[in-house]
C-alpha cells in the first residue's frame, strides 16, 4: 500500500509539473523569416512629428531570470526604429553605461527586462559584488550611484521605457519604485489575458482601434508605489478573470501598463510582451514604437496620475 500511495503521489507532481509547463508558450527562434513578419507588420512611419534623431539606450542585462525573449525584444526595436526613423539605438548589458558621462549621451532608456536576484534585488550589486578588489561596502555605495544616476538622468528630463521585466531591475528600491510607478511582486502561471484599454480614446493606445486584444503572458502584480497609482494607466486585466491571484479580493482591476511622469523625465511601463508570440499583432508593435515617442518627448497627451 506505502508503494502504491509514492507510486501515485509521484504521478500526481509529474502531472502537475508538465501540466504547468503546458502553460508556457514554446521558445520561438529568433530566425530570418520571424524577422521579415515583424518588419511586414511594422508602422512604415511615426505616428508624430519628431524634432530630431533622438539617441535611444537599450539595456538588456539581466542576472535574474532570464526571459528568453530578451534578443526577440532587442530585435523588435532594432526593426521598429529601422523602418519607421526617428531613433539611433546604442545596446549595451554594460552596467557602466550608467555613469553619469555616459548617460549624457542619450535622450532615453529602454530596460529589456532587466531582472534582478536574490536578497539584494538589485541589478548593479549583483555585477558589483563580485568584482576583483571591491568589498560589500564599495559594491553597495557604488551600486546606490549607479541607481541614482538613472533616477537622476529620469528627474532632469530623460526618458525611461521599461518592458515586462525590466521593473525588476532594482526591486527592492522604494525611489526605483516611485520613479517606476510600481514594483514586481509576483505572477501567477502563465495563461491567456484579456487586455484591456483603460480610456480608449488616449493617443498612446488608438492604435488598438478601441479594443483590448488577447495574448499569453505572465499576468503581473505589483505592489509598493503602485498602491499610490502614481501613474496614468493604459492597460488593464480584470482580476476576477485572473487563475492563481494570492488576493482576489483585491482591485477588480489590476493594470498592467502605464505612463507618468517623474520630475521633468517621463515614464513608460508595458507588462505585456513575455513572449515573442505577442509581437506578431501590428497593433503591439505601433503601441511600443509610440511609447518610444512618448518618453522622449514626442508626444503631447493626458498623464495625470490614476491617484489624483
């Protein structure tokens, strides 16, 4: 009977692993073919007049978890800011590009999903920490710089653009947070989302003709300044058809990506885009090359926060 009850209660967690595995969208080659259906479906121009090239950081270092959609996401901009002009992207996973002469150089940054691990939740201490010759103190008071030099570029008028997971980057950060709008806290399994529009008629979502749009993904939930809603949502989820939310009883609505501002700089967050799957819909592309145009200051629209 002792065999029969392990025999079972093996087969028990061997479904439920491959039964969550199932959940997940297979990896997607980032291959030629793939490349020419993004650049098919990718806006021929910008949706708003530029004032000039602007210089564009592409950050896609991650000491986390790795999103395997990391060089789909680099690639996907590469095509967007090809095709449409406007733009000149520098990519680095150099965390040196975040000195303050460096950052002189730029208009903007994107954070591909820059995740962050362990205790610490802190991207520039894990590639500190383990530098030859630098002690936990140095890492720590020379990571805090780096991570003031970003909210400082962001204050004085830079743009940040952060996607899925680049609002990992310094999780435990509460000035990371407020500048972000939010901090990750957790996601259930990955499973189909009915994304919605929080006001339709915005500039920065029209290229979903009024309608939300359905995909796979990691149906994020944030805490910390996200409880202020310091920021003007663009999407949302209903939570109540959401499978594996720890507090269903909370906001029936739980958005997922938002704008804001932050000092003079402006803010751009998108949850959606885990997988690569997701960037085959025309409308997500246009929505992602208008974010670009928003934090560098191209385009003129609401952005007062949900919280006032």
């Amino acid at each position: 009977m002792e065999i029969k009850n392990l025999l079972l209660t093996v087969c028990c967690l061997v479904t439920f692993t491959f039964g969550s595995m199932a959940q997940s969208m297979p990896e997607l080659e980032l291959s030629e073919s793939w490349l020419q259906e993004i650049r098919s479906k990718a806006p021929a121009s910008l949706t708003y007049p530029s004032s000039k090239n602007h210089k564009v950081l592409v950050f896609s270092l991650h000491t986390g978890f790795k999103h395997w959609v990391i060089p789909h996401t680099d690639s996907v901009l590469s095509v967007l800011t090809d095709k449409a002009g406007g733009f000149e992207l520098t990519f680095t996973k150099d965390i040196s590009a975040f000195e303050k002469k460096n950052l002189k150089k730029y208009d903007a940054i994107v954070l591909n999903n820059t995740c962050s691990i362990g205790d610490h939740r802190d991207m520039f201490w894990d590639e500190l920490k383990n530098v030859p010759g630098m002690d936990s103190l140095m890492a720590e008071t020379k990571a805090k710089d780096l991570e003031n030099n970003l909210i400082s570029f962001v204050k004085k008028g830079g743009g940040l653009m952060a996607l899925h997971g680049g609002i990992v980057m310094q999780n435990k950060s509460m000035a990371f947070s407020e500048m972000m709008g939010g901090s990750f806290y957790y996601h259930p399994k990955q499973q189909d989302i009915e994304v919605k529009l929080a006001d339709p008629s915005h500039p920065l979502v029209k290229a979903f003709g009024g309608k939300g749009f359905t995909h796979k993904d990691e149906p994020y939930v944030f805490n910390n300044a996200y409880a202020d809603k310091n920021f003007k949502p663009l999407m949302y989820f209903e939570a109540a058809k959401i499978e594996g939310l720890r507090h269903p009883e909370g906001d029936a609505l739980r958005y997922v990506s938002w704008i804001k501002n932050h000092g003079k700089g402006r803010v751009f967050y998108s949850s959606p885009s885990h997988n690569a799957q997701s960037f085959s819909n025309p409308a997500l592309l246009q929505f992602f090359l208008d974010g670009l145009q928003f934090v560098v200051g191209d385009v003129d629209c609401d952005m007062t926060p949900l919280g006032k």
